[in-house]
C-alpha cells in the first residue's frame, strides 16, 4: 500500500512539474529573451552558444522546462529574425 501512494504522490509531483514546464515555455514565448539571443548571435550559434543560453534560462527561473520546445521556439525566432 505504500508503494502504490508513493507512486501518487510521484506522479503528482511528475504532473505538476510537467505543468510548470508548460508554464514556462509559454512564460518564455511571451518573453524576449530567444528574440534578444537571436539578434545578439545575429542568427548563428555554436553549441557553446546554446549551453549559454540554457544556463541563462535555468538563471531565470525558466526551469523545470522542455528544452527541445526550448529550441523549437528559437528556430522560430531566427526564422522571422531573417525574414523580418
């Protein structure tokens, strides 16, 4: 029996933080941090490049959060960084 709430309470604590994850990327999609990385690397970067701007993140208070969205999102931002 304790196994079984053990395993509730984890997947409460799994949900909520999958929940704050959608928070913060959508904290983040609203923010101009991406578009300030873009225009500051003038649309290219290393991986150096993106582990700064992880760590900026983790700075922030932008974790828990999905990092591959994370780099879905600045795809997205160097996109209309080139188009205008």
């Amino acid at each position: 029996m304790n196994e079984k709430n053990t395993s509730g309470v984890m997947g409460k604590a799994i949900n909520e933080e999958s929940a704050t994850a959608d928070q913060n990327l959508k904290r983040l999609a609203e923010a101009s941090i991406l578009s300030d990385f873009v225009r500051l690397h003038d649309g290219a970067w290393d991986c150096s490049g993106w582990h700064s701007l992880c760590q900026i993140l983790e700075d922030e208070g932008y974790t828990p959060i999905d990092f591959e969205k994370v780099g879905l999102l600045l795809e997205d931002k160097r996109t209309e960084y080139f188009n205008g």
